[in-house]
C-alpha cells in the first residue's frame, strides 16, 4: 500500500515538472524574440515626404533565432513604400544580439494631417527550423504640415476724413486646413477703429481664403499710405496653436486727389444748389416787383 503511494507521489511530482517546464518553455518562447525600441525620424512629415522607421530586435533566447521577417501593413493608410519595400528579412539573430529592420515609407500628397497606426508583423524560426508564434505591434506616424497664412488688402479706394470699409483676404496657402483662426487689427494714431477690432473666421480649407471687414476712419493729416498691423491667431489640423503678424500698406487719398486721379467724380451738387437758390431769389424779387407794379396801376386808376 505504501509502495503504491509512493508511485503515485512519484507520478504527481512528475506531472507538476512537467508542468512547470511546458510553462517556462511557452514562456521562453513568448518571449525569446523582443522589440527592444521602434524610432522614427522624422516623427512628424508633412504630404509628400519621407520618413525613415527603424525598428530594432532582441533575441532573448538561448538558441539562434533564424529567417526573421518583419512586414508593414500599409492597406488602407496614406503612405507608400519609398525605395524598399514593406517587408524587411534578416537570416539570424545570434543569443543576447540585436538586428535593425528598416523601413522608408512616403506620406502621399493628398494625406489628410493626423496621427496614423501602421500594423506591424515579425515572424521567426528557431535554430531548429520551428516556426514560432508571430507578434504584432502598431507603429504611429504623424502627418502634419505647417499652415502657410498670408494675408492682403482687397481693392477699394479709401478716403481720409470719412468712414471706409476695409476688407482683409486671407488665404491659406498650405497642405492642410486651419481652424478657430481669428484676425486682429492693431489700433494707432493715424486712424479709429469704428467696428470691432477682433472678427472671427474659423475654419478655412487648405487652398481656400475669406475675409474680415472693418469699418475705418483715417484722420484728415494722415499721410498717404497708412501701416495696419495685423495678428492672425489659429491652430492647425492637430490643434497645435500659431499666431503671425502682418503689416497691410494702405493707399488713402483726400477727396481732392481722389477726383484729379479720377478715381471719384467730382460732385455738382453744390453748383445745383446755387443755381437753384438763385432761382427762387429771382422769383421773389419778380413777384415783388410785379406786386408793386399792380398796386401802382390801381393807385393811379383811382
């Protein structure tokens, strides 16, 4: 009976090694192949651009790892391989040694700015010739490319000493959209604000533009071309905030230069009021005269 006790002991023992060493064996082997670090450069490239992903592995096993492959799944994302492809091999990883799998991928031209997940596959075989479970990973590139703002005065023709309309264009210039853009218009001596001096835009589409006016006064003793300075505040696509600084030169004339220049016709009110006015004087004095003229007649005819 004892004998029999001891043999199943022996069997328990046996079983729970067995155990064990299946265990550190599926855990050995989960993690003999590593990513020990995955570097991008550059992290953030605008449409059109390269970027380099490098991607460095581990062989934390005991044993040669051989017919490494590592791939990148490009399906569906706005990026192209550039000069390689997207599936890198290396023939082994020696014990406790690293390898680099490179990769070159080009954003395409039309690629909308925001951060993008790449799937990434490696597969191995031990020194054996046992394949091993494949890992995966996720690689994450930014598209982002720098909004190009410019900003003008549209034409019109600004007078001193009145009220003017001044309409600013600005014109997004760059690969991707612009957002929360708000235009300022600096304050001076040479004239007065008469609307609000802050007007907000918001979104304006890449290759796209819109306009904010302003009501202006320029004073009478202002010279002929006048500085407005202008701020522009807006984030980009990844709501990364810019503010820019432009000075507009604005041609203003007097009314006098205005009409030598043609630019307005010379007004002929006033010449109709006078006219008009010397008219009725000339009536009333006629009337007066004829009045005084009848009135004699009957003085004379009694």
């Amino acid at each position: 009976m004892k004998t029999q006790d001891k043999k199943l002991d022996l069997k328990i023992v046996l079983i729970i090694i067995l155990f064990v060493v299946s265990i550190l064996s599926i855990l050995n082997s989960a993690s003999a192949l590593t990513i020990s670090s995955i570097s991008i450069s550059p992290r953030e490239i605008a449409p059109g651009e390269n970027s380099v992903i490098e991607i460095i592995l581990e062989n934390e096993a005991e044993e040669t790892i051989k017919d490494v492959s590592v791939s990148l799944d490009l399906t569906g994302l706005p990026f192209v391989p550039y000069e390689d492809s997207t599936e890198a091999s290396i023939y082994e990883i020696k014990e406790d040694k690293t390898k680099t799998a490179e990769f070159k991928i080009k954003a395409l031209n039309d690629a909308e700015s925001k951060t993008y997940t790449i799937p990434l596959k490696i597969s191995y075989y031990d020194e054996n010739g046992v394949k091993k479970p494949d890992k995966s990973s996720l690689v994450s590139v930014t598209v982002s490319s720098k909004p190009i703002i410019s900003a003008s005065l549209e034409d019109g023709l600004l007078l001193k000493g009145q009220e003017n309309s001044v309409s600013i264009k600005i014109v997004n210039k760059g690969l991707s959209g612009v957002k929360f853009l708000e235009v300022e218009l600096q304050s001076s001596a040479k004239y007065t604000i008469l609307s609000q001096k802050n007007i907000y835009i918001g979104d304006i589409d890449s290759d796209d533009f819109d306009t904010s006016e302003f009501k202006i006064l320029f004073k009478e003793n202002s010279l002929s071309t006048i500085s407005l300075p202008l701020k522009v505040i807006y984030k980009d696509a990844l709501n990364k905030q810019y503010s820019e600084e432009f000075t507009l030169d604005a041609r203003v004339y007097t009314n006098e230069e205005a009409i030598s220049l043609g630019l307005i016709k010379k007004s002929n009110t006033t010449t109709y009021v006078v006219v008009i006015v010397i008219l009725i004087i000339v009536y009333i004095i006629y009337r007066r005269i004829k009045k005084r003229r009848k009135m004699k007649k009957m003085a004379e005819e009694k």
